[in-house]
C-alpha cells in the first residue's frame, strides 16, 4: 500500500470532514471505515437523531460543500428556544433577535448528514477509503488521527486511558409529530433529574416535526422504551405539559447511555484524538458533535501553518493543536456537568436557587447574550 500523509480512524461525521479538510490542503488521506456486516442490525429508520449545529459547524460544512447540498427537508433553522424549570413560571428565553444572529443553531437530520458526507468523500480527489482490519495490513502514515468514537479501540492499543464518569442515564431519542406547529422555537424542560428536549425539525411533516432527546436515569429510560407507542405519546404529553399539543411517535426508539468522560492525552509522537474518541459530554446543551468539528477546523489549520520543515507527526505541532482545543473542551464538559447537577438535586433549597436562576438571567439581557453567544459558537 502506498504511504499516505494522514491515516484518518473512523468514518463518522468528524472522521469524514477531517479527511475531507485535510484532502483540500492537497494531503494524501487514508480514511478507515468500519464497513457494516451483511447481516447487522439496522433500525428500519436509521439514526434517528437530529444534531443542532452552531454557525462554527455550519461554516465548516458549507467549506466542504456539504451543507448547501442537504435537501431542505432535512435542515431547519432555530429562532428561538424556550428552557422551562421545575417550578411553575421558571424559565429562560433565546431569540435569534435577540442574539443579533439570523438563526440561533440549525438543527440536521444525523443520517442524511452522513450520507451527504459519504458522497463528499466518494469524490474527493486525495481521500482513499480502506476498510478496517484489511489483511494487507494498516496504511502507512506520518500522522494517524483517531476519530473512532468513544469506544475506540486505537486509542486503548495506545494505552491511552479514557477518564469517565457514567452518568446512569440514558437518552432516549425519536422523531415526532406534533399538532401544533413548531414555529422554528427548540423547546427543553429540566425535570429532576430528566432533561427532555424537543428540536424542531422538517420532515417527515413540514413544521410539525422534533427530533426527542429525552434523558432519563436508566431504570426509566427501560420503562420509556418498554412502553407501547400510545402509552409513550401519552407520558410524552404529561412531560411536555401539552405545549405542543398532541405528540405522536413518526420513527423507532433507540437510547444512549451518557457520560462525562475525557482521553487521559489527546496527542502523541504521529497520534491525535478528534470529537468523541478524544471528549464526551452530555447532550443536554447540544455540543458534542459542535466540539468536535471545531476539533476538525483547529486540527486543519495547525497542520496548514506549519513550518515546512515540520513533520505532519511532530509531538510540539500536535501539542498546539491540543492547547488550543482543551480548555473550551473542559468548559463545556463543566457547564454540562453542573447543570445536569444542579437541576437533578432534589433539596428544595437548590430547586429553588435553580429556578429563580433561571428567571434571573432571563431578565439580564447581557448575560443572555453571552451564553447564547458560547453555544453559538461565535
Ligand atoms: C442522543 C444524543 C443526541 C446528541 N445531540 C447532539 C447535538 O444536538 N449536537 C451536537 O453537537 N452533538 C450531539 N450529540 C453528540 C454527537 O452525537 C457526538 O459528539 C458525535 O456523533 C461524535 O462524532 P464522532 O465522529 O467523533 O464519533 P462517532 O459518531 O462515534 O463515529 C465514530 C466512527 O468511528 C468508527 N470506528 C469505531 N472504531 C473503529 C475502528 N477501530 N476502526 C475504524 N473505524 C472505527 C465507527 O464505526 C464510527 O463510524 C448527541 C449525542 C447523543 C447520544
């Protein structure tokens, strides 16, 4: 096999934009993918997710050419969204007015956005495709960038351990149909100790469509997919309050366990960790995959500034990268964590703290716009 500049590790959503970005730059990219087994398992409705992007992901993506080519059914814009508390009239709004940003985030159907972005590398120049496990052995490269997920196995044959906290809660996600029109407005509800969001979406029903991110502590989350649909639309209303109306199941269920976790090193002599191979954080403010392509993008550019003499395998060039990257990681990591906590206690003292909080910084419009400011990514 002939040597490459870049072996990228796993085909997911930040492997495939890395070896993409990387292939602009005129590098030589091997990206391994795990190719599915004929007989495997897969839901009639594919990934049933839906991923809110800031406007950082979205520049990305339309870098490749793969954001302008997703079928408009498949992306829809958010202007507002809504955060209830668990006390009556606790809450916090973001506008996109507000803001002084045209949308909030955008929120894409995962499974189209993995299928446009197979193509992208289907016809890009300098991008080969091996599958893993080839007998003929693993491409040679000067860098090997793992962007294998969580469970990465890579990253344990380096020894690298990953730190993790499980949180005893998995995420429960679907795609709905809701009687009353979603207006572009994301809607979370913090309820000791669940986290239920509900991102508008355009399809299967125009305007009427979420995508569910329900988390729950496991016991629950088996009791949610173990009940029938009529029964599941039903605790569905009871926990949203009816404020969308009637809301019916449009896909399969499927859960998530989630964690805090972070790799004990992200870098090494002709080795880097990207997205969640390298960070994991609760879905509840919808940054994962964020962190993640921002990883891409401060990858990319470290390695297109390099000295010429520099090698692609560098320890010191791969230690900017992770200087760069580490702190807003472990913010987010933080801020997800603490309010995950705050909002699952159940002392009375605390859940009233936590909603005249929320109350508070509906009120202080700067405050407001700084955090909607972090979560944008700008
Ligand atoms: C319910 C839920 C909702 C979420 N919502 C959001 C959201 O709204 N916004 C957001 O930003 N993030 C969200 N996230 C987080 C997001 O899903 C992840 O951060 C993101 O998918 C990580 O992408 P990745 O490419 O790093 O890893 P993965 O998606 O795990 O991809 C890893 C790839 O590597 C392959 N692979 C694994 N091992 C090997 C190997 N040994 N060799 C070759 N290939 C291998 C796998 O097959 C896979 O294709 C959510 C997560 C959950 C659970």
């Amino acid at each position: 096999m002939k040597p490459f500049d870049v072996c990228v590790r796993g085909a997911g959503i930040v492997g495939r934009c890395l070896a993409l970005t990387l292939a602009r730059q005129g590098l030589q990219v091997a990206l391994v993918a795990e190719i599915p087994a004929a007989d495997a398992q897969v839901s009639s409705t594919g990934d049933v997710r839906a991923y809110a992007l800031n406007a950082l992901s979205v520049g990305l993506l339309r870098r490749l050419k793969v954001w302008d080519a997703l079928p408009a059914h498949a992306v829809t814009a958010v202007h507002d969204m809504h955060i209830e508390g668990d006390a009556a009239g606790a809450g916090l709004d973001f506008s996109a007015w507000e803001q002084r940003v045209a949308e909030l985030a955008w929120i894409v159907d995962a499974a189209v956005l993995e299928r446009q972005l197979a193509d992208a590398v289907r016809f890009a120049p300098h991008v080969s495709v091996v599958a893993a496990g080839q007998a003929a052995g693993e491409p040679a490269a000067a860098l090997t960038a793992l962007c294998e997920g969580k469970a990465s196995a890579t990253r344990s044959a380096l020894g690298v351990r990953l730190e993790r906290h499980d949180y005893g809660h998995r995420a429960v996600a679907t795609r709905l149909v809701a009687e009353q029109p979603h207006l572009n407005r994301a809607r979370q509800w913090f309820r000791s100790p669940d986290v239920l969001a509900l991102l508008p979406l355009d399809a299967p029903e125009p305007g009427r469509s979420y995508a569910l991110v329900w988390s729950l502590p496991d016991e629950r989350a088996d009791a949610m997919l173990a009940l029938d649909g009529a029964a599941f639309e039903q605790a569905l209303f009871e926990a949203t309050g009816g404020a969308c109306g009637a809301l019916r199941l449009a896909a399969d269920r499927a859960a998530w366990p989630l964690m805090l976790a972070s790799a004990e090193a992200w870098s090494g002599a002709g080795w880097v960790l990207l997205g969640d191979a390298a960070h994991v954080v609760h879905p509840l403010a919808g940054q994962g995959l964020n962190l993640g392509l921002a990883d891409v993008v401060a990858l990319s550019r470290v390695i297109e500034q390099r000295e010429p003499w520099r090698a692609l395998g560098d320890e010191k060039l791969l230690r900017r990268y992770v200087r760069e990257r580490s702190a807003p990681t472990w913010a987010m990591g933080r801020l997800t964590d603490g309010l995950l906590h705050l909002f699952s206690s159940p002392q009375p003292a605390v859940q009233e703290l936590r909603n005249r909080g929320l109350t508070l910084v509906n009120r202080l419009a700067p405050l407001k716009r700084w955090l909607g400011s972090r979560a944008l990514g700008s």
